[in-house]
C-alpha cells in the first residue's frame, strides 16, 4: 500500500465524528460500517495483522462517497481517495475487466435501454459558445448525446486512476473551446471542480 496513504489510515483517531455524519452507520449500526471501523481493519493490513479479503472490501464498498465524513473529521481524512488507492491496489483482473471501460459502455447501454420508456426529449437553450456537461447517466436515462460522456468518478471510485485520468484529460481539453459549460448533474460538478488546473 501506498506510503502516504498508509499514513492517512493510520491518522485517524478514532474519535467517531465521522459516526454521527455517515448515512450508512445511521442505518448498519455497525463499527464496520463507520468510517473509523473501516480504517481500523486498513490499520490492520499495514501492520500485518489482517489479511485483505472479501468482507473487507465489502466494508469499504458500503462508503458512498458522500463526502459527509470529511467535513466533521478533525484531521480532514477523505475516505473517498484512500478508498479508491486502496482498491485500485487490491484489485483482482475480473474487477479490472468489470470496472473497465467497455464493461461501463454495456451498464449504460443497459441502462438506457431500461428507461427509454421514461426518457425526456426536451433540450436545453445554451447561451452562446457554451455546452451542456451530460453526465453518464442523464446521458443514458435521457437518450441525449454530450461531447462530454463521463466525468470519470465511476471509475476513481473503483480505483481505476488510468480510465478517470483520460477522462480527466478528454474534459479538460474539451473545456477550454467554451466560455461557459451547464452540469445537469452535482455529482459531475463536483467531480470536474477538483481537477487539478480547471478554471472555476
């Protein structure tokens, strides 16, 4: 594992901040589902104390990313980045093969073909030399089509830095031919505003 991630895990204090903000904990009850149980069992493997295994990575998949737990932690912790490092280190070749590029192409055409009973036609009216950021999923419920296909979280989350780092670049080059770009979706927004050199 990473050295400076290893450093993060084992920052935590365990002072249960992140307990009383998470949404999974609110529901699970578990030490597990809480962010400090989670580090504790990462703690664990750097030590060699615990192996990792099936219900380890269960755990850590319980994390949605919210971000909620970053905000009420003393020591800034994001769980979202030391996840995705620690997954992209543990990843067998099926999860590469399943989280890949081709593999997502197939969710969304699946998922597009699911909701085209539900989709919405109706466009948007851009101002001038401007573009609309459909995200993956707008693009795939709506059956719309976007210069911009992904902002690449679903793969970061799934620890795939190579796929997330393309996507990165693709949106990035395609931003500087605007003046302005309109999200439809937080999630992507919020995503593109931690790229490194995007002007906000």
């Amino acid at each position: 594992m990473d050295k400076e991630i290893q450093k993060k895990i084992i920052n935590c204090s365990r002072c249960g901040l992140c307990m009383e903000v998470c949404p999974v904990y609110g529901v699970k009850m578990t030490e597990t589902s809480a962010l400090r149980g989670k580090f504790l069992q990462l703690k664990g493997i750097i030590e060699g104390d615990l192996k990792y295994d099936k219900k380890i990575a269960y755990n850590i998949d319980l994390c949605l990313g919210c971000g909620k737990c970053q905000k009420a932690c003393p020591s800034g912790l994001n769980a979202l980045e030391i996840f995705s490092a620690v997954r992209n280190e543990y990843q067998s070749l099926f999860e590469r093969i399943f989280y890949g590029s081709p593999a997502f192409k197939l969710k969304m055409l699946a998922l597009r073909f699911l909701s085209k009973f539900h989709s919405s036609k109706a466009k948007l009216k851009l101002p001038e030399n401007s573009a609309h950021f459909m995200g993956c999923t707008t693009c795939a419920i709506q059956g719309g089509k976007s210069e911009f296909s992904c902002c690449g979280l679903p793969f970061y989350i799934k620890g795939r830095f190579d796929l997330y780092e393309k996507y990165k670049k693709r949106n990035l080059k395609l931003f500087q031919k605007y003046d302005k770009i309109i999200f439809d979706c937080a999630t992507c927004y919020d995503t593109v505003l931690g790229y490194e050199g995007v002007d906000k």
